[in-house]
C-alpha cells in the first residue's frame, strides 16, 4: 500500500488510477494526513478464492470484523413471539386467504 500527496496525485491521477485498477490501495494523504483511499473498483472486481479467504481478505482490509467464536456446533432455536397459542396461526391463515 502507497501513500501519496494530493499534489502527486493530481499531476499522476492516470498512472494511479492504473495502480489501484490492478488491485493496490493508495492512501491519499493531505499534510501528513491519510484523508482518503483510492483502489479497485469493489463492484468489478470478482470473487477470488473460498469464502474463507475472501472473508479474510475483507477483514484485512477492514470491510468487516470476523466473529471472535466458531459457529461450528451452534443450534438456531427460534423463541417464542410471547403470544397465546394458535394465535400465530391465525395470523398466517388470515395474511393468506388475503392473498388467494
């Protein structure tokens, strides 16, 4: 990753937009200050590899934060709405003869 000035970037804005479009992030600094990234597009740019190693590159660069536990072993259990019996029920029938 590369860091540079806004005054290099505005003389050089074409040979780093062909950096970034070949997948390195350029840190824009102003005073010494990172103010912003410029690197590939996220919309163009394809799938690489398992989940594992796309969530892991995503989490590198800081798009997301990988939970701290597995979900290996783990049970959905849903919980109770907290109403009456058949209730529920009742609701889905009504929503679908709405619909029929």
């Amino acid at each position: 990753m590369r860091a540079i000035g806004i005054k290099q970037l505005k003389a050089r804005l074409s040979e780093y937009v062909r950096i970034a479009r070949t997948g390195e992030t350029i840190l824009i600094t102003d005073r010494d200050e990172v103010v912003a990234e410029l690197g590939p597009s996220r919309h163009s740019r394809p799938p690489v590899g398992s989940l594992e190693e796309t969530l892991d590159r995503m989490a590198e660069e800081g798009l997301l934060t990988r939970a701290a536990r597995s979900r290996e072993g783990w049970v959905w259990q849903p919980r109770n709405l907290g109403l009456p019996t058949g209730v529920s029920e009742k609701i889905l029938d009504d929503v679908r003869e709405d619909h029929v």
